[in-house]
C-alpha cells in the first residue's frame, strides 16, 4: 500500500548550474530447482544445456502474429503512451483513452474495470491496460516477509505465499506484481534486506524460482495468475553504508556470482518483466545500464520481457548526474533497454523530439513496445480484459490462505536460543504476554502489507489466548513507528517505568515477550545505523527476567539485528520476524509445541553493527581471522571471527545428527555429475525438522573463491528416532566461477564439500574436478 504523491518533476537549475528534481517522498509503501553463479538450471540439468536453451519457452507465433500487427498500425504518440506506467494517484479518463501501457498501485477494481473499458472501447487501438501492484508477501493474506520465508529453507512455503497472492490480485484485476524482490545482501544496515531471501545467491534463486512458477503458473493468462516482475536490476541491496538509494562499485566477478543469478532463476522460472533499479552500479545507474538490461538480461540471456523502471528512477537520473535534462535522462533510459517508465513521463513526453533528433530509434521504441505487448498477449489481456468485480471480495482471505499463512509463519520461525529448554511452555500454565509487539496487528504484518491492513489480524495476545485462555497481558512500552521524518528515535520504547509489566509477569508462571521493531523500521528508506532493539526493549527483557519467571523472548523483525543485549539474558529466543496476518496463532503454534521450529537463518546475525558487512560466502585473506593473533584480519575489539549467529542456524525442540558423508565419485570430468549423500537421524525429542545443507568450497582458483558457498538444502521432517539419506546431485559447472572478464570457467583441481545443518558444517569430503 502506498501513499500516493501526485506530482511534477520540474527539474530546477541550481545555482552551480547543476540540474536537480524534486522527488515525492512516498510516505507508506505500501520459488526444487536448482541456481548457481549465472546460469540457474534445474538439478540434473548442465549449465552448458542452460546456455544453448532460450531462457524461457520461445513466444508463440501467434502471439508474435498479433503484435506485429498491431504495432503497425500505431502512432508514434500511441507507442509513446504504451511505454508510460502511471500510479494510481496519476492516472485520469483521459489517460486510459489515450492508451497508456500501465498503471500500478490502484486496487479497487470497480475503477480498475472502468479505466479498462475506457482504454479498451474508447482508445484507438482498444489496447488494454496491464494493472500492476506491489503484491510481496500476500495481497490481503499476509503471509511472513520473504526474509522470513528465506528462512523456512522450504521453497513450498513461497510457491503458497505466491499462489494465493497471485490470486487475490488477480481477483482485483491485478494482471502484473512487483514481485519477487531477489537483491542478495550483506547489509542488514539497509531495510529492505527484509524483501528478500538474504545473503545467499543459491537460497534467493530457489526461492525467486518457487514464486514466479507460484504467481504466473503454466500459462498467466489464467484467471488466478498474474506475470511477475524480478527486481531491482541490479545489485540494489548492496548500497555503501546500508543507505537506501546509495551507489554501488561492484566487481564482476561479484556481480556475477553473488548477484545476478536470482535474476536468472526468476528469468528461467518464466518471469516476463523485470523493474530496473535505483541505484547506480560502477557509476551507471540502473535504468540506464545498457550492460545490464540490453547485453545481459535480454541478449545474453535470450530474454524477450520488458524492463518497467522503478518509481520516478528514470526522472532520478538528474540527481545521478548522468542525464542533463528531462529529455536525456528519458533516452539514456529507453536506449539502455528500460522499456516502460514508471511515474515521470520523459519518454512519453519527450519522445518525438528524439526521435526527430535522432536520440532515440523507432525501432528501440517499437521494441519496447513489442515487449509489453507482448507480455499484454500473453497475460490474455485482449482476450479478457475485465475483471468481476462482485467476485473481487470472494477470492479474499479464503480459509485454505490463512491455513497456508499460519503454516508459513511457523515455518518461518528460527529458535536462535533455547537454554534450560524453556520451550515449549505449558499452555494450560497461567501465562502472560508482554511487549509492544503483543497486541499489534499493525506491525506484526511487516513492510509491504499490500492489502492486509484490511485483514483480520492475529495478534500474539489473541493467539496465545486460544491455546492457553485466560493469559494476561501488559505492553510494557509502546514502538509508534512512525515513518520519517516525523519519526523520532527517541519516541521507540522511551519508558524504563515497567511496574505494570513486572506485575503482570510475576503473577504468571511464564512469559511471552513480544519485541523488536515496527514495521516502519524496516523496509524500503528504512535504512538504520545501528541494529539493536530500538528503545529500551533490552532494559524491558532485563526487568522481565528480573521477575525470576520462565520467559521467551518473541522477535518481530525485518533485518538481522544485535543480539548481544538479549542473549545471555532471555533464556529463549525466538526470531519470528514480521510472521503476518496469523502472527498470534503462528508464535502459539511454536511456543506451545504444536509446531516444532524448524526455520534456519538466510542472513548472518552480526555481534554488533561495525562487523557489517560480515557474511558466511565471504572470500578468505592472506591472513584468516584468529582471535589469539594480532596481524590478522580481525576486529581487536571483537573476541570472535564469527557473528553472533551464523548463516543457516537454527535450532528445534529435537536433536539432530547429520552423519556420513559420501561422494558418488572422486572425480567429476568434461559434462560429469556426482552425488552426495548424507544420513541425518531425529536422536532425541518429538517429531521435528532438519534443515540439511551442503556447501563446496574451491580452495585454489584463479581468483579467490568464497570459504564456502551453498549448493544444495533439503528440509526434513523425522519422527522421533527415524533416520533419511538425503541426496544431492550437483553438476560439474556448480564448481564453476565468473571471473572478472565476465567468463564463466570451470577450472580443474580439488573441490571441498561440506555437510551439516549450518554453514558451520564440519563434515567434509573432497573430488577433484579433471578436464577444462
Ligand atoms: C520500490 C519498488 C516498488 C515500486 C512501486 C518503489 O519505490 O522501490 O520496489 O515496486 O516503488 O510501488
């Protein structure tokens, strides 16, 4: 959900000469296959199979038929309105009859319907308008955040999440989502690190693959299924500092291995349109980046999609310093590959002036314009471009959705401490529920909350009360997260006075303690500078504790934060993240034992916020991290090489044992495979998850490798004592590397294995990979 600006971009001559625009501040805003370094494939599949085959199946000739003609007969202003994306808050009648390509954010369909029959029946063409939202982790049934769902390292968990948002949208008239967001990062400084699946190109490819299949189905012209659009092209969640909007210097190597290829995964899965990004890379902003949208995503990788800019990114190419007016910053835009422009209207406004100045080509438009009709052919819009709307409310919040988003949040849920084995608590115990997440439907849904502000919220107090009636309940200090630039530190739990909250835990025999961050703290220009719990959360878990009651610590968060503060101090935590619409019934399920946590982390948890960026994929050193040195790359005020929490840790109510480690082959030549194979055994407690992982390393390259980098994850679930072999069959080219000429190589020598259930994994084998 946004809050719209209406606005125009005057670019204003500032008194060194320089161009400025002003830019409207948006106050609320409102994928088992197989993905490596560049080229995605699903298991079995080479690379070098990937490589020959078109990224996703060829259009069909009809559809091609059919825009071709169509083309033919439009105007050069029809083809500059189809490249024009409008928000809800810019769009009138007269746009619609005008023709324009699309409009986003706008989600009552009685008015989506009518700007339909005007743009079908009253423009020239009869062109239909592709309706777009930002459609993340649900539409109104808000399921985790996808950092949360990262988490569940169960790509099921957002093949649902993008099932059932798909079809609540589409229900609206929605025909296009923003979605997935698959930015690696290594900054939790940055708030929308909560978009995505976290630090790992692997896990974000998995994940980005199970949500465009989810949303866009066999064939997206369905009536539940929507195209998805992958962003932000490219290497968004890398900003310096962790500030939102903040230039990125990027190797290509980095580029390649850690960022682009969940780009690929979702271009392989089948999504049709891509959103270039904010932000600059080596000093080319994103929708301006020829290299980027042109050579990588459309020729190297065969993609025939098109690219929407993010919002008002191409008028921002004043600010980037590229672009010297209106005019060019609409050509650099248009000649980069970004086909559709998303609230400024430079290239609609500007374009028969270049195309008279030969700035831009007619056949660059035409192109652009192929590309989002094509995608308008095959998303059935001519064929069906209306929408019911007195069926929009019946697909909504259906009970299978809310089903799926209670299973999803319990999923999602990592236990990151469990000492003295606090959890699970006793429902028929007399509990209380504390915090100022514990009666908050607002922010327990995350950023993005599309629609679900409508929704029927379960909050943590309502969720406890079912399993364990009669729980009390204090707020112990209130988080009023409110958004800049109003927002005020100082407003965040501002009270040490927690008489009230000791009294309602001393007369419990356990605590529930609800903390974190609101909602506002994370997500997009959300970025934060430090990653403790904001306020005095820590002095409200310290006065908890000092009530001599068991208690849980219940983390609501969209970002990896400081836990020096609370461990050590609660003797469980619980990492919940923003679970979404069935919060309260998710957390019960957990800490009452219905669900036995099985989550694991996506992104490191640092030990405090000037090790970031610390990340376990991180290449080695001439002289490795050890505590007992001193010349070595280390922080001399940190006693650990290591975050608080590492990638992929979590742990269960039940004890596992990952054991036996053994390759199907010692060596792996020219089109080779090999298997590796792992026992993990439930040895102790109730029925429960694993989260088996398998990482290689390649200890000596041409160019330094990550100490380790993950290749393969299967999520178990063992009765008591029962014991699996899990199997992962990799591929030679998954030993394979971009190197800094942007060269895909597969160098021979030893490849290191690791397996475990953390990217602490200590079983190890090694092969040796023959051959070029
Ligand atoms: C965000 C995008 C979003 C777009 C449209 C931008 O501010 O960066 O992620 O899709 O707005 O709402």
């Amino acid at each position: 959900m946004r809050f719209h600006v209406s606005f125009t971009l005057n670019p204003i001559v500032t008194p060194l000469g320089g161009t400025d625009i002003a830019i409207p501040r948006s106050a609320s805003r409102v994928a088992t296959s197989a993905a490596v370094a560049g080229a995605v494939y699903a298991a079995g599949e080479s690379k070098d199979e990937v490589a020959l085959k078109p990224a996703r199946t060829p259009a069909s000739q009809d559809v091609e038929r059919r825009v071709s003609t169509l083309l033919s007969k439009m105007t050069t202003e029809e083809k500059l309105q189809q490249v024009q994306l409008l928000s809800d808050g810019q769009v009138t009648d007269a746009d619609a009859k005008n023709g324009v390509g699309g409009v986003f954010s706008l989600v009552n369909p009685q008015r989506i319907n009518e700007l339909q029959h005007i743009a079908v029946e009253q423009s020239r063409l009869g062109i239909p308008i592709l309706f777009a939202y930002d459609t993340i982790h649900g539409y109104r049934t808000i399921f985790p955040i996808p950092l949360g769902t990262a988490a569940s390292f169960d790509p099921d968990v957002a093949e649902t999440d993008h099932r059932i948002g798909a079809r609540e949208s589409a229900a609206v008239g929605l025909k296009q989502i923003y979605s997935p967001m698959v930015d690696v990062s290594h900054e939790p400084r940055w708030g929308r690190i909560s978009e995505a699946a976290g630090e790992d190109p692997y896990l974000n490819s998995v994940m980005a693959a199970a949500r465009v299949k989810a949303a866009q189905g066999r064939n997206y012209a369905a009536k539940d299924k929507v195209v998805t659009s992958v962003k932000h092209y490219a290497a968004y969640g890398q900003p310096e500092a962790g500030r939102d909007y903040n230039t990125t210097d990027m190797s290509e190597q980095r580029l390649r291995n850690l960022y682009l290829p969940p780009f690929k995964a979702a271009v392989d899965a089948g999504a049709d349109t891509a959103m270039c990004s904010f932000n600059a890379i080596n000093g080319v902003p994103g929708c301006a980046n020829k290299r980027l949208e042109t050579d990588i995503l459309k020729r190297e990788w065969h993609w025939d999609g098109f690219i929407e800019s993010d919002y008002t990114a191409v008028a921002e190419l004043l600010n980037h310093g590229t672009a010297a007016s209106p005019a060019d910053a609409g050509a650099q835009a248009l000649n980069a590959g970004t086909d559709s422009e998303m609230v400024s209207t430079f290239i609609r406004d500007n374009g028969k002036q270049l195309l008279a100045s030969r700035k831009i080509s007619m056949k660059r438009l035409d192109d652009a314009v192929r590309r989002i009709l094509r995608v308008k052919f095959r998303a059935g819009l001519f064929d069906h471009p209306y929408v019911d709307p007195a069926k929009a409310e019946a697909a909504q919040e259906l009970p299978d959705a809310r089903a799926a988003a209670r299973k999803a949040a319990g999923r999602a849920m990592v236990l990151l401490e469990n000492d003295g084995k606090v959890l699970p608590l006793d429902p028929s115990k007399k509990t209380a529920v504390i915090g100022p997440l514990a009666d908050n439907g607002k922010d327990q849904i995350g950023p993005w909350w599309g629609r679900g502000d409508d929704s029927k919220k379960v909050t943590l107090i309502e969720g406890i009360r079912a399993q364990s009636p009669g729980a009390t309940y204090a707020e112990g200090c209130k988080l009023p997260g409110n958004e800049p630039p109003q927002y005020d530190e100082s407003e965040d739990c501002p009270s040490t006075d927690f008489t009230e909250a000791k009294a309602v835990a001393a007369a419990a025999d356990q605590v529930v303690l609800a903390v974190g961050e609101s909602r506002a703290h994370s997500g997009e220009a959300a970025s934060r500078s430090v990653l403790d719990l904001p306020g005095n959360q820590e002095k409200l878990i310290e006065a908890i504790k000092s009530t001599g009651k068991p208690f849980v610590v219940v983390l609501f968060n969209g970002r990896p934060l400081t836990l020096d503060g609370v461990k050590g101090v609660a003797p469980s935590i619980l990492e919940a993240w923003f679970p979404g619409v069935e919060a309260g019934n998710a957390v019960a399920d957990v800490v009452f034992g219905k669900v036995n946590p099985g989550g694991k982390l996506p992104v490191s948890f640092p030990r405090r916020v000037g090790q970031v960026p610390i990340y376990y994929n991180h290449e080695p050193t001439g002289r490795p991290c050890d505590v007992t040195q001193k010349y070595n790359s280390r922080h001399r005020d940190i006693k650990s090489c290591d975050p608080e929490y590492v990638f992929g840790y979590g742990l269960s109510y039940s004890q596992f044992e990952v054991s036996n480690l053994r390759l199907s082959r010692t060596s792996v030549g020219p089109g080779g495979s090999l298997r590796a194979s792992v026992d993990v055994k439930n040895v102790s407690g109730p029925k429960g998850d694993e989260v088996v992982q398998l990482y290689l390393h390649d200890p000596v390259a041409s160019i330094s490798q990550p100490v380790r980098r993950l290749r393969g994850f299967e999520r178990v679930t063992l009765d008591p004592g029962q014991s699996r072999t899990v199997t992962f069959t990799i591929e030679r080219s998954d030993f394979g590397f971009y190197d800094n000429s942007g060269r895909f190589v597969v160098e021979p020598g030893v490849i290191d294995l690791y397996a475990g259930n953390s990217s602490k994994a200590t079983l190890k084998k090694s092969f040796n990979v023959t051959g070029r």
